[in-house]
C-alpha cells in the first residue's frame, strides 16, 4: 500500500504538498519514509526523471518534470507500475492547476497544502488494488517503463559519507604535503585514506531465461520415456542381481541405467531452470550418458542407445540455445 506521498521543488527540494495522516505518524514504516524523502529533497536532480530507492522497510520511488518533484512511499512488496501510474496522475492534475512560474515563486513551504485533498482522495483509490486494477488501462504505463526504465539506488547513496577522522601522524611525515588533491578521481578511488563512495545506481532491468524452444519441449517429451524405462529396468536389473553368487548377474547394469536416469532429470532441470553452471552442467551429463550407453551396449540394442544420446544431446543443445531477454522487475499489477 501507499505509505505517504509529497510534492517538493526540484531546484532546493522546498515542501509543496504532502498526505496528513497523524494517526500513523508513530509508524516504524512512515519516520523511515519520511526520513527517507527528506534526504532525497536535498539531491532530487541527481539521479534521475524516474527513480527507486530501496531501504529496509519501504520503496520511495518519484518522477520530476521541469520543476517539481513528485514523491509517494510505498510498502517493498506495492507493484511499481501502480506507483508510477499513481505518480503520473499526481503530475498530470497539478500541472492542470499550477504553472512552472508560480512554482518558482514559491517563498514558503507546503504553499500549495489545498492540494493534499487531491492527493488523499488518490492514494485511497491506489491503496484498493482489487478495485482498482480493473478500471486502470495500465498499458501505456507499461509500455513507457519498458522504453524508459527508473534508475535503482540504494540508502548509502544518499546519506553523507562519514568525516574522515583526525589521526596522529608520525612526526618525521611533512605536513606541508597534507592537501587533499582529490579533483580527477574516479568514484571508488583511495583519496587521502578516504574511499570516495561509488555510485552503484543501477536501472530497473534485470535478465530472464526465454520460454523454451520448439525442440527443447521436444527433448523434453522424448526424455520422460527414457527416464521411466530407466526406473524400470534398473529396478529389474538389481532385482534379479546377485552380489555374493559368482554365477548370478552383475548389480552394474541396473546402476548404470538407475545413474543415466538421473542425469537425463539433470539436464532437463537446467534447461527449465537458470543457473550459472548450467551449460558446464548439462554438457557433463551429455558425456556421461554417452559413457554409461558404451558400458549398456551388450544389454541395449544399437538402436535404443542411440535414442538416448540423441535426447541427452539434443537437451544439451537446447540449454546451450536458451538466451536471455531483458525483463523490468513487479512492472505489473
């Protein structure tokens, strides 16, 4: 839901118009969003038109036009298309009653406080998702965060970084060389024993697996069967096995095809789901079924060995072939 919501200034960050909701002032959730937007009044321009701050208990997210900054705090799980989408009608209505000059003439803060009714009555009808998802045409909101996705930053960026303290120095170092020269560094860079912070904002753009192709579905198909005569003829294979009689038959055949079992689940695992290692993975688990089919040949004919390679490789391929595709995060209702 909707924590709080405020207008400022972007030039000096100057209060505008905020929610009133004395009752929740007390709330751990409302000091830190508070907490949160004064800091950001003082650096509105910095990072951006569209931007997400992410803290502990709260996401701050805000857009600005040619003067003004548009601010709501929300609860972290709160989809961020609604509070872009409720931002965008908060930038629409106040720029219908209030132009860029009178903004600017503004000497005292919160000098547009008649606005706060307009923003009640909209953070109420944003706080009713259920209502509200069905009377919202959110596509072009879509469509516009896809195109131009917010910047992501984080608390340490907007809190000041601690004042280097004063330390004894030994007495044969000149002083006369104690000048800071800092001008030219890069952020991250060792000044004077003070780490100058680097500036990790990132945009809203994280990565996806693509859905799976034709003939990764194909492989999929053809591996259940495998697996399942697998199951069964390890299960036989042990069965009728004998590990004390000399004259019985070898437990290995049904290991061996119990193991192959397992690898084909493998690979079918890595092509559904991401992991890092998982081309390394599934291209192992190809040569080992590869391996187990040489040491099945007397038990398995020619041509049963050859569907199995032919799946395990073709699982490989698949997973090998699965790109990614660029996938904005909650950017839905």
């Amino acid at each position: 839901m909707i924590v709080y919501a405020c207008l400022a200034r972007l030039a000096d960050g100057t209060p505008l118009s905020a929610t009133t909701d004395f009752a929740s002032d007390a709330d751990p959730c409302m000091q830190e969003g508070k907490r949160c937007v004064k800091l950001l009044r003082k650096q509105l321009s910095k990072f951006g038109k569209r931007v997400c701050l992410q803290a502990e208990e709260i996401t701050v997210h805000y857009v600005t036009d040619d003067c003004t900054a548009y601010v709501v705090v929300c609860e972290p799980n709160y989809p961020h298309i609604l509070a872009f989408s409720f931002l965008d009608e908060l930038m629409k209505e106040f720029n219908i009653l209030y132009t860029a000059s009178v903004v600017k003439s503004v000497r005292r803060p919160y000098a547009f406080i008649e606005f706060d009714t307009f923003l009640q009555k909209t953070r109420q009808k944003y706080n009713s998702t259920r209502a509200l998802a069905s009377r919202l045409n959110l596509a072009e909101m879509t469509t516009d965060l896809n195109l131009h996705p917010p910047s992501y930053i984080k608390m340490h960026q907007l809190e000041p970084p601690p004042s280097p303290s004063v330390t004894s120095r030994p007495s044969n170092v000149s002083t006369a060389s104690h000048s800071p020269k800092t001008l030219g560094l890069s952020n991250g860079t060792v000044a004077n024993g003070v780490i100058i912070n680097k500036d990790v904002s990132t945009v809203g753009v994280t990565l996806r697996l693509r859905p799976i192709s034709w003939y990764g579905w194909l492989a999929v198909v053809l591996a259940a069967p495998c697996v399942f005569l697998d199951i069964y003829r390890g299960a036989v294979a042990i069965s009728m096995s004998s590990l004390e009689e000399l004259d019985g038959s070898s437990p290995w055949h049904g290991i061996f095809f119990l193991t192959e079992m397992v690898f084909q689940i493998m690979q079918v695992h890595m092509l559904r789901k991401y992991n890092k290692f998982r081309k390394l993975g599934t291209l192992g688990c190809a040569i080992l079924v590869l391996i187990l089919n040489g040491f099945l040949f007397d038990v398995r004919d020619m041509w049963i060995c050859l569907v199995y390679i032919f799946v395990s490789l073709s699982l490989m391929v698949a997973t090998f072939r699965r790109p990614f595709e660029r996938k904005l995060p909650r950017f839905h209702v």
